[in-house]
C-alpha cells in the first residue's frame, strides 16, 4: 500500500527509530463494560506513541435491527447498502469512537476520534463487484502517515474505528484488522511498528480446546509447521495472513492474543515475526 509521505524518511546515522504500539480491539472488548474498561486502563498505560483501531459490527446490527433496517451477511461479511453505512457511521464513527475517546480521557490519555476522512487519514476504493456485490466497502489505497505522525507527535493518541472515505464524498466500510495493519504499515518508515490484535484468544492454540496451549513465538518456519499440521486453520488462517502482510511491510512485530497481552507484565500471548 502507498503512504502520503513527502519528507525523507532516512533517520540519521546511527539514531534508532522510536517505538509506536498499534492495538486493534474487536467487538467482544467494545461490548463487555467490564473489559472495555480493563483493557482501556491497561492500553492507557502503554509507554511511548501508540494508535487505537476499533470495530464493532455487533452493536451496528443491533440499532439496525432496531430500526427494522435488515443486516445482510455473507460469510461473516457485512453487506453494506446505503441504509447500512448510515447505522455504521453513526455506531463506529459516533457512538462507539467518542465513548472510548471520553473513557481514555478519564484515564489521562488525550486521545481524538477518526474516521479515515478526517484529515484525509485512509484513502480507499469501493471494493468492485465479483461474485458478491458488497455495497459501500472500502480497500485501502493510502495512510496519511503525515498527519496521524503530527497528532503523535503534539501527545495525542489517535483512536480510528473502521471508517475510509474514497475521496470524492464516500465514506466506506472497512475490516478493522486491515485498518490496524495498513495503519502499522504506513508508519514503518518513521516508527519500530508493533501491531497488536486483541481477540477472544490468548494466542495461537496448539490445542483449540485448552485455552493455554499457546504457541508464544511464532517465525516463518513454525508457521509453515503449523500449517502444515493444520494447527492454523479456519477463522485463525486469514489472521496470519494478515500478520505475515504486515510482517513483510516495515512492521517489526505482531502480537496476537486477549486484551492482557497488553500488560507490561503479559506473558502468555503469541509474538509473529519474520
């Protein structure tokens, strides 16, 4: 993926680049009050530059349903029609992003709401109609790693939910986990990027019926062995993939695990690396 960068961004001889945290939360932490707020103070704690992506489709669903708005998924996949990406703006970009915003606050952590419109921060594409007309969902074209650095480097601590715009007055859906990574990403040039997926798992199971089988380091060879074992498969397959991705884009690390992977003191969590 391109980044709007102009400067050059070859540090000087010798000067390391600085550490950034990206943490992407799905909708099982958003809707929990209890471990939204847990992973909330923990996230607040993170040293050092960091970046907030969220999704939430569940409570999107539940004002659609409310609303006698019909939610159409195909394979886990939202169908996004024009009454639909009205309810997700205005759950993701409204509701959700600027009750983490205030809740971070209390925590005394300045954070700012995003949408990928704003400041022009994720440019992106209606995605083009295959076999599966998907409605208004965006792949990602850009990062404005310009702007989200400026907010970083005033204190601020940027929390995206899972909006792009297309430049022409669209905004469009867009996977939170892509979000999360393209976002690691475009900020690879200027930060030592760890990408950080907190899910329902503490990491990749050896075993999916013991929740403490984790694999807790991950390299390209052990994940080739994985695969080919078929430890890694089903709903765990695109996730690595997404990870290798990153990986093979400027990002350092990625971690996967539940919402204590995030713990200074976290052990059991899987770290990805090349």
């Amino acid at each position: 993926m391109k980044t709007n960068s102009t400067e050059n961004n070859n540090l000087p001889y010798g000067e390391k680049k600085r550490g950034l945290s990206v943490v992407k939360i799905g909708g099982n932490v958003i809707e929990d009050s209890v471990a939204l707020d847990k992973f909330l103070t923990l996230f607040s704690k993170i040293e050092g530059p960091k970046i907030l992506v969220h999704g939430g489709g569940k409570l999107a669903t539940q004002l659609a349903n409310k609303l006698g708005i019909a939610s159409q998924l195909v394979n886990g996949r939202r169908i996004t029609d024009g009454e639909s990406i009205d309810i997700i703006t205005m759950v993701y970009g409204g509701l959700t992003n600027k009750t983490i915003v205030a809740k971070l606050q209390a925590k005394s952590c300045n954070a700012i709401g995003l949408s990928g419109a704003d400041g022009d921060a994720i440019q992106a594409h209606k995605r083009p109609v295959k076999e599966i007309d998907y409605g208004f969902v965006g792949d990602i074209d850009g990062i404005n790693s310009e702007l989200i650095n400026s907010l970083l480097k005033i204190g601020l601590t940027p929390v995206f939910c899972a909006l792009s715009h297309d430049g022409n007055g669209q905004i469009l859906n867009t996977n939170a986990d892509t979000i999360a990574s393209e976002i690691a990403i475009g900020m690879g040039e200027k930060y030592e990027t760890t990408l950080y997926y907190c899910f329902e798992k503490k990491g990749v199971l050896l075993n999916i019926n013991d929740e403490n089988s984790v694999v807790t380091h991950i390299n390209t060879a052990k994940y080739k062995e994985l695969l080919d074992q078929k430890i890694i498969a089903d709903g765990m397959l695109p996730k690595l993939e997404n990870c290798y991705h990153a990986l093979h884009h400027n990002v350092h690390k990625v971690c996967l695990g539940d919402l204590e992977m995030i713990h200074e003191d976290a052990q059991l969590f899987t770290t990805i690396t090349l």
